[in-house]
C-alpha cells in the first residue's frame, strides 16, 4: 500500500432501518499491477517566507535529475508582476525553472495575484474568488502530463483564500502525502507542532519535515531541532544550513527523500 494510492468511496450495506454510508477504500497498489509508482506531495510550511518554495524547488531538481518527468504547481500565488504582457511570481517561476515537464502558467498557478498580501485581500482586490474547482481541474491536468508533481501551498497551513475556502481544505482536497518545512528560528517549536496537529486533524499524511536554518544567528538550534524530533510523528527528511544564496540545487543536498512512497529508486 502507497501513501499515493487511489481512494475512491464505496457503499457499505446499512443495517436495518439505517442509511447508506460511503466509505473510502483504498485501491490496488499500481506496482502491483506492474506500473511504476507516482511521486505527489504538497508542501507546507510553519509560516510565510520560511522556505517552501525552495524546498519545493529541490525536491523537483532531484526528481529532474534522476530523469523523472516532474511539474510543479504553485496554485495560488500573491505578490505577482507583470513582464512581457504576463503575470510573473518569484515562488512559482522558481518552480517552473526545475521542472521538466512545462504547462501554461494558468494551469501550473491557477490563481495568480498582484498584491503581495493575504490570498484572501489580493484575489479581492483583484476582483475574483479563489474557488477549488479550477485548482483541482488544473492539478488532474498536470498529474496526467508528468510522473510527479510537487505541489507548494501559501504562506503557513491554513490561509484563508475566500470566506469559504481556505489552503487547509485544499490539502484536504488534493489529499497528497504532506511535506512540512520548518523555518528554523524562535518560536519554531510551538508553530512547527500546531501544523503537525493541523495537518493530522485533517486526516493527511504527514510524511515528514525538513528544517531550513532561515537564522544564521539563531541559538540552540540543534535543540529545537532535538526538541521537535522527539515530538513530530514523521521522519526527518534534511537540514538546510543557512544559505547567502539559496539554490534548488544547493538545498537538495541536504535533503533525503529515499523511502517515501512513489520516490524513484537510486540508479546505478
């Protein structure tokens, strides 16, 4: 069984007088039937500027890298400019830029504002919602033109995108195994823990973290990092030392994936 395996819902029979009730039931593995296994995540963080983006990014250099057909999706970004009559975002050009398999921009960034605020104020100022369906279509798109897709979402767990819908229900949605990055400076415990039981409440996969040292000044660092060893269910997946100049591919050194369902097997 794959943390990526398919969940499709069946009905089981109701006792008497009682209704029917839908339940998710995992199906085959797809190595089972010969077919080799998918990569899929999404990648969270403790706060906003922490360094999901970069940590998405190196996760799609080592998938590339390995000749792996891979894609990543930054649904929803803020803070966008625009350069040659297109809208452009740092976070989700980085992504395109370590990808190997390109898709129009409205389908790797569904929703790409200009304000550099809260989701929820820039798609107003914007004039439009942020809604699931498009997100969801646009992910189903890109999953069926590559062999992995990273998926980066917004600031921390839960951002508000509109009065309905917020980045935690679109984890939920998606229902990929969930990557969390913690930016290693004070208060780091307590905010790296609520997102653990955030993301546990919300019955996702956590399958593990990765500590992004974002202060070169930072005290007790290797305690706090003790300290949520011992508290976080999951495995730890890297350490990023502080980087005057971070890189996809610098950051991917210190980052160990092996094991995680669906990552491509080392070649000789």
């Amino acid at each position: 069984m794959s943390l990526n395996d398919p969940i499709v819902p069946v009905v089981t029979e109701p006792a008497p007088g009682a209704e029917a009730v839908l339940v998710a039931e995992p199906q085959p593995s797809l190595a089972a039937e010969g077919l080799p296994f998918r990569f899929c995540c999404f990648v969270t963080g403790t706060d906003t500027e922490i360094g999901k983006t970069l940590v998405s990014a190196a996760i799609l250099h080592m998938l590339v890298a390995g000749g792996v057909r891979a894609c990543g999706m930054k649904p929803v970004a803020a803070g966008a400019t625009e350069r040659h009559g297109e809208l452009h975002n740092d976070d989700a050009d980085m992504l395109v830029a370590e990808s190997s398999v390109h898709l129009p921009v409205n389908i790797t960034t569904p929703y790409m504002l200009r304000a550099a605020c809260a989701p929820h104020i820039a798609a107003k100022l914007d004039g439009v919602t942020i809604e699931p369906v498009p997100i969801i279509a646009a992910y189903a798109e890109i999953a069926a033109a590559s062999d992995a897709v990273v998926v980066e979402g917004v600031g921390g767990f839960r951002v508000p995108f509109s009065d309905l819908f917020d980045s935690a229900q679109l984890a939920e949605q998606l229902n990929l195994p969930v990557i969390l990055v913690v930016g290693l400076r004070l208060g780091c415990i307590s905010h790296a823990l609520l997102t653990v039981e955030a993301i546990i409440a919300r019955g996702l996969v956590l399958a593990g973290w990765v500590v992004n040292e974002i202060d070169p000044d930072m005290q007790f660092a290797d305690e706090n990092v003790e300290a949520l060893a011992e508290r976080i269910p999951a495995r730890l997946l890297g350490r990023i030392p502080y980087l005057e100049q971070p890189t996809a591919a610098e950051a991917a050194k210190f980052i160990d994936l092996a094991g995680l369902p669906g990552w491509p097997s080392a070649r000789d």
